[in-house]
C-alpha cells in the first residue's frame, strides 16, 4: 500500500496535476464561502474541463473542490450568520456569535483547524477502509448491482427527511429520463417521439447543469440579496491561528466530530448537513462548558467542522467500492467519473490502481492546502462575500451554457439543461429533492442493464434476487431505509404540529 502510495504522491506533486489541486481547492473555498452556491454546483461548471485531462488529474482537482467548498461554508456562516454550505449550518450558531464579540478571526482559525484534522482523519479511514470493501465487493454478480442500485435509489430519496413521497417520486423520475432513447436490449426507440435527439437519450452533464447550477440561478435571482451584513472588524492573523489552549480545549470535540462525520459519511445519502447536527449535540451534551454553546463556544465551532470535513473521506468510500455515492456532490463526482470513463466499483481498484491512489495521495496533500487557504480567507474572505448577485448570476449562467454546449457541440443540450433547470427550479419549490432525479438517471442503467443479466441468466426467475445472499442484504437495506425514513417523517411532523 506504500508503494502505491508514494506513486499516487509523484502523480500529486507533477506541476499541472498539484496547480490544478490548488486551483481546485481555492475555488471550492469561495464557492463554499457564497451563500446559495454548493460544492456540487462548482464541480458542475468544472465538468467541461474535466474532458480535456487524465483521470488521475481530474478527480484530484474535483476532490480538492470537494473539500474546499466544505470548509468554505464556515466562513459566511461565522461573518454573515448565512451558512455557504448546508454543512455548515451548526457552525454559525457560536461561530457568529464569536464574530459578533469581535472574534472573527478566531473562530475562523478554529474552524480551519477543525476541518483540516476531519479531513486527515476521513481519508486515513479511507485508505484503509475502501481497499478491503472493494474485495469484499469483487463477489458481486448482476442480481447484486441490480439490488445495490435499488438501495443507492432508496437511500437518496430518504434523504428527504420530511416527506418521503417527494424524494421517491424524485427518484422515480430520473428513472423516467434513463430510459429515454434506443433499448440495448431490443433495440427500439422509447419515448422519443419521432425526434432524432432524444434517440441517444439524455446526456448525464447537461442533466447535471440543469437540476443543480441552472435551477440554483433561476432561484436566486428573483431573490434581492444584502450585501453588506458583514461585521466591520479588522481580522489579524495572529489572533486567526489557535493557541495551545484552544487547541487543547476543542481537542475532544475534534475526536468526536471526525468520528461521527467519518460514520454518517459512509452512509449513503446522509452527509454533512447531518453530521454537523448530531456532532453538535453530542459535544454540547458531554462538554463541561454546555451552557456557553450558542453564546461563542469554541467547542461548537470545532466539533461541526471536524464532522463535516470527515465526511468527505467516508462518502468517497461507497463511491470508490461501489459506485454508490454517498451524498449530492459525490453524486455529481460519480457523474463526472462516468463521463470520463472510470467506473467506480471493486474492478476500479484492480483495472485502474493508479487512479484510486492518486486520489487518496491528493485527498492527504488537499488537506494541507485547505489548512493554508482556510487562514488565508480570515483576511479576503470579507471582500470575496461582496461580490455582488447580480453579477454572480449570470456569469454562472453564461458558465452553464458554455458547459453543455461543449458536451457534443450541440444546442440540444443546452435546451436540455434549461428543460431540466426548470423542473429543477419547480423541485426546489415545492420540496423536492433534486439528488435523487439525479441518481436515478446515473443509476437507471445500471439497475436496468443488471437486472436484464440476471433474468437471462436465470431464466427470467426473480427469486434470484432473493437467493443471492448479498443481493437479499441489499434489498432488505433498502426496505429498512424507507421504513425509518418514514418514522423520522412522522416524527418531524408530528413536532411541527406540537410547535404551531
């Protein structure tokens, strides 16, 4: 494991691969840091650069993204009290308190420091974590791909806490968009009606630009932003790195939120949004400071960033090993592998080593950069929060355009992603979670194709989806995942009744 290792460090630190690292993590702090714009949304509009590199390069650059943006989210949650990033919603409430006591700089340094050690610690879990599951993942056969598609379908829409329906009839339709085009199978046209550019089916990346980053525009642009909430105060950088004694005091609190950030990872369709809550609520349960959580304690600052900085390590993990990932942005990453050409699976770790090792080489390297970054922003970060909307907007517009339009060169894509930005925008509206549309139609193919293996070699017997013991797990996972996503809704509904 060294050996690969080091290798993936000499991919690293090559000059085009490590200035695309930078580049990557750099634009994922500001992305995170802007209130409305999301991680996913930023590897979106670095899809059409993605074509034009290796593998390896890619998916360093896209990583480094991944856990700036994270981080990122901290920053306008302690100056703005405006969360970049869902992640980062437990960390403004001591982080802007502390800005309001004229501790800005402070709460920022910790929240750097906590999401470097959640991010050293998630990807040591997955380096050591992701080899041994890919091997245990090599024993798959098509009835299991087809029951692990269907749990990735069921766990993502239970991500919609609150109904239920909504997530899984968002996931029914991106089931519904997949199997636009030609079938593999029998070779006839379906729901195509009569036009040549739906024979091919609809392309992941415009689907992509659509539901995320074209939805996230049409809805903040009937929104009138301030831009000038910012607390006035001059952040030096002495009072931004933390003391021993703050060190000290937040060290158990960094344990705790990279553990539970690491678990709620690996899960798929949790994410950071959650694990920042729950590693709140356990450190502020056991702290010897609990009454000064909400009033400036560091300790609340620490333990939501270590949490949800660990989950970048623990989502990649189900997405390496087995192609299901395990929250919105690894969702987009697992698109951008699929338009690259990497299929992530067990075989990813025998067919493609190099990849999988750079990945975890870079994923150790971004960490460092992140560190660096993150005490930088305590001083622009102020200036970066004002860049106003109305000039935000349309150059992501412009962005998203150029995106799809580069995909095959053809303006039917770029009606594409408008067609979808609009149900994206509706879905946002109304409550309906756009992960799971997504998922279904990266998804839908795979349970299709599997589970036509799996009749052919069975003889169209759908028992054997319940003989495979492996498929059978799967299946009763996903049973289970509805089931509880069903009790957290009642529940979550029936507290809102108490409330009103």
């Amino acid at each position: 494991m060294l050996d690969n290792l080091f290798a993936g460090f000499s991919i690293v630190f090559q000059p085009l691969t490590f200035g695309l690292m930078v580049f990557g993590t750099t634009l994922g702090v500001i992305i995170g840091a802007l209130p409305g714009m999301t991680g996913s949304m930023g590897i979106i509009l670095l899809l059409p650069i993605v074509y034009y590199l290796p593998a390896d390069t890619a998916m360093i650059m896209l990583a480094g993204l991944f856990c700036g943006a994270m981080m990122g989210g901290s920053v306008s949650a302690i100056l703005l009290r405006t969360p970049g990033t869902p992640s980062a919603s437990a960390t403004l409430l001591d982080g802007y308190p502390l800005c309001q006591q004229g501790k800005a700089g402070k709460a920022i340094g910790i929240a750097t420091v906590a999401s470097f050690f959640g991010g050293i610690f998630s990807t040591a879990c997955l380096i050591l974590i992701a080899p041994q599951l890919a091997r245990v993942a090599l024993q798959f056969q098509a009835a299991d791909f087809f029951s692990l598609s269907i749990f990735g379908l069921t766990i993502m829409a239970s991500a919609s806490a609150k109904n239920i329906i909504k997530g899984l009839l968002a996931g029914w339709i991106g089931l519904l968009a997949s199997t636009v085009g030609i079938d593999v199978i029998v070779g006839v046209d379906r729901f195509t009606f009569g036009n040549i550019y739906l024979m091919g089916g609809f392309q992941l990346l415009p689907v992509l630009i659509g539901v995320f980053a074209v939805a996230q525009v049409f809805t903040e642009v009937p929104v009138l932003k301030d831009e000038n909430r910012i607390v006035e105060q001059k952040i030096k950088m002495r009072d931004v790195i933390p003391s021993l004694g703050d060190l000290k005091a937040i060290s158990m609190a960094l344990i705790v939120g990279a553990v539970i950030g690491v678990f709620i990872g690996i899960i798929p369709g949790t994410g950071g949004a959650i694990s920042c809550f729950l590693a709140y609520n356990v450190v502020q349960k056991f702290s010897k400071n609990r009454d000064q959580f909400g009033n400036g304690a560091i300790e609340g600052v620490a333990a939501p960033e270590a949490s949800n900085n660990g989950t970048t390590g623990g989502a990649m993990i189900p997405m390496l090993t087995l192609g299901v990932p395990g929250d919105a942005v690894t969702a987009v990453m697992l698109g951008a592998l699929t338009l690259i050409g990497v299929k992530p699976g067990p075989l990813l770790f025998i067919e493609m080593p190099h990849v999988v090792y750079a990945i975890f080489s870079g994923m150790i390297t971004i960490q460092f950069v992140m560190l660096i970054l993150g005490f930088l922003s305590a001083k622009f970060a102020p200036y970066v929060l004002k860049v106003p909307y109305q000039i935000l907007m349309p150059v992501i517009m412009v962005l998203c355009v150029v995106g799809a339009f580069t995909l095959g060169n053809s303006l039917f894509d770029v009606l594409v992603a408008v067609v979808f930005g609009v149900i994206g925008f509706f879905m946002r509206k109304y409550g309906y979670p756009g992960a799971p549309l997504v998922l279904g139609v990266i998804l839908g193919p795979m349970a299709e194709d599997n589970l036509n293996r799996a009749m052919l070699v069975s003889g169209n017997d759908w028992t054997i989806l319940l003989q495979r013991p492996i498929s059978l797990f799967f299946l009763i996972l996903s049973v289970v995942s509805i089931v509880f996503a069903l009790i957290a809704a009642y529940k979550i509904n029936q507290e809102e009744k108490k409330a009103s």
